[in-house]
C-alpha cells in the first residue's frame, strides 16, 4: 500500500520515538514538580522551548506548546483578538482572514463574531487560492485586531506571499498571525524573513505524534488565554504540559529543517512529473491550486464527470491511498469550500482528489499516475 495522505498526518519518525522514550518511562514527572524526576522533566521541557524557539527565530519565552495546530490556531485567533477587545486604550474589533482557510480559523473568527461581536472581513482569493497583499491592505480598519492567513493551503497546496503580507499589516500595526501547520519542513519558518507575530504548526504533519504542537508568538503581543488553572506555559496555556510530546515536537521539527532544502528541491522534481503525466493521461484531470507558489509535496486534482470518494475507492483497491481534500472535513457531503472559493463549481469541487508526499520520496509516482487513470476510467465505465 503506497500512503499519499501525509498532510493529514505522518508516521511517527523513530528518531522521535527514541527521543520521547526517557520522558514517558524514566522521566516521567510532572515539570511543576519540586524533586528530581520533575525537575527532570522541567529540564527537558526548557530544552525542547529553546530548540523550537531556534528554528522559528524566535525567543524561548515566546514559545507556547498546545495539543496541536487546531489549538494554537485558536489560542492565536481568540486570544490576541479577545485581548484587543479588552485593552481600555484602542479597543479593536475586527478580524481579517481568507474563505479558503482551514476549518480551526473560520470557525474561530466566526465564534468571535457570534460570541463577542467582532466584524470580520473574508478577502476573496484567485483561482488558484492565492491572496493578495494589496487586497489584505484595502481590509484592513482602524480596529482591526488582527490578520490569520495560511501559509499553504491544506487542500491544494497553493502558497501564499507571507513576507509580502506580512509587510503591509505591519504598516497598519496589526499582528499576522500564520498558519503554518502544512508550510513546517517544506518552507522557512523565520520570522526575520517572513515577519509575522504568532504562527501555528502541529507536530504530527512533521512526524511527531498527533496532540503536538506549537504556538508562537511573540512576547510584545497580548494574548487572552483560553484555558485557566494552574498558569503553565506563562500563564497562556495552563495544563500539565506534555513533556514527552514537546521533546518529541522538537526532534521532528529539526529534523525536518535541516532536511528542508533538500527535500524540498527534489520531491518537487518528482511533483512535476507527476502531475504533467496525470494531466496528459486522464483528459477531465485538472490541476487545483497554484501552479507555481505550491507546496513541493501536494498534488490536487478534479476529475470531472465523476465522484472523487469513488475514485479513492478504486485507487485504494489499486494500492494507493489519498484524500479528497482536509481529513478535518471529511465526511461531509458539502463540496471543499477553498475550491468553491477559488470559483470552482460545486459538481466540480466534489471529484477532487488530492495527493501529498512524504518528505522521504525519492522515486517517480509513474505507477500512481497509471492507477489513477485506470481508476477514473472504472468510475466513468457505464454501471461504474
């Protein structure tokens, strides 16, 4: 079985493993803890924070570990805005972000606008999914608060300008905030290059295990905590942190960094081939996303005049497995909403198929390509 999925989620890296293991058997204290087992552990927890904080350009202090890229796109989104509210000088309430936006950011600024009133702005994107700077410049208000956008897209892969974006909230004095849980070990996460104030990342898209991962933000920010009890993680998080799966975030984070480049460079070659081969064997294929801004690893199709679920059915009997779009979605019988967004047709959007890489690809996917077409074909075939 070839597993095309990975930006729904990846194995577990045994290097992680191996990393983790102390932490879950030896060292296994609570890091508040005043004895040797959980100064261990605190020990460890500070560690993985200064590793993480290297990566991103960050401060050590500006780190928060979360139970993955869902709740620090909701700790990022709630809490800086809800801070924004509440500061006596310069209240602000209004949030700007795109409709082709994971579900964990749409449905955050639309609890702000239903719970707390905000107004919030939803920049239309092109037919590739792609935002532009100038069009995040015309939303932005006196009381805006804050910008989420996603560094690259879970569906389609297309990936955004965020310096570029990054360089025109910072004029206005608003925080970006990016998701960057599909962008980690395919993309920089400076933020000396790409600017930004809080960005998000899920450890299991980078091989940790799933209910890790990391909000960054920085210090100068004021963010409202989400959870309350015992003050962890400065007081922005609080809850026994997770010391194994912070040690294990961090491995995988360096490890996918410094392969990144690399990795980068040649599963793009191999993307290339892929879809050029897909393209002129399948006649009703059509590339979604960005044709050059996208992610080295991801590969979306509509193969119209069939039913996309049908068509992973006939590819998984065939060996190969993939999704039709955001497992967080999945399910559902309503077409993808980013490529309703991008100006798709709702009986389109629902034969997408879409193929993601792991980052260790070193060879072409000619065989995928030959069961894709023998896939739709079945589809198309008269009682298919």
């Amino acid at each position: 079985m070839l597993y095309l999925d990975n930006a729904a989620t990846t194995p577990v890296r045994p290097e992680v493993l191996e990393a983790m293991m102390p932490y879950l058997t030896r060292w296994y204290g609570n890091a508040s803890s005043h004895h040797t087992v959980g100064e261990a552990a605190a020990d460890a927890l500070t560690d993985a924070r200064s590793r993480v904080a290297r990566v991103l350009g960050l401060r050590a202090g500006d780190i928060v570990f979360t139970s993955g890229g869902t709740e620090a796109d909701n700790l990022a989104i709630k809490g800086i805005a809800i801070a924004a509210a509440l500061r006596r000088e310069d209240r602000r309430a209004h949030v700007v972000t795109t409709p082709v936006e994971h579900e964990s950011v749409l449905e955050s600024v639309g609890y702000l606008e239903r719970v707390h009133g905000f107004a919030a702005t939803r920049v239309p994107v092109d037919e590739h999914a792609r935002v532009s700077a100038d069009a995040v410049a015309h939303s932005l208000r006196d009381d805006t608060a804050l910008v989420s956008i996603g560094y690259a897209n879970n569906e389609v892969g297309t990936v955004q300008d965020a310096a570029a974006l990054a360089a025109v909230v910072r004029e206005r004095r608003v925080p970006l905030h990016l998701d960057a849980v599909q962008a980690a070990g395919w993309l920089t996460l400076s933020a000396d290059e790409l600017g930004y104030d809080a960005i998000s990342l899920a450890g299991h898209k980078l091989g940790a295990p799933k209910g890790t991962g990391v909000l960054g933000i920085r210090g100068r920010i004021p963010i409202e905590p989400l959870l309350h009890g015992g003050g962890q993680e400065r007081g922005r998080r609080s809850g026994t942190e997770d010391v194994a799966g912070a040690v294990g975030f961090a491995t995988a984070l360096e490890l996918a960094e410094a392969e990144r480049v690399e990795a980068s460079a040649r599963v793009s070659s191999i993307r290339d081939r892929f879809i050029a081969r897909v393209l002129e064997q399948v006649p009703s294929a059509r590339l979604t996303g960005d044709p050059v801004h996208r992610l080295a690893g991801t590969a979306s199709f509509t193969f119209a005049g069939t039913s996309g679920e049908a068509v992973l059915l006939e590819l998984e009997r065939r060996g190969v497995v993939s999704s039709s779009g955001s497992a967080c979605a999945a399910g559902s019988d309503e077409p993808s909403h980013v490529l309703l967004a991008m100006g798709i047709a709702p009986e389109v959007a629902q034969t997408a198929v879409r193929f993601t890489f792991p980052r260790w690809l070193n060879a072409p996917l000619d065989a995928v390509a030959d069961a894709i077409e023998a896939s739709v074909a079945a589809v198309c075939a008269p009682g298919g």
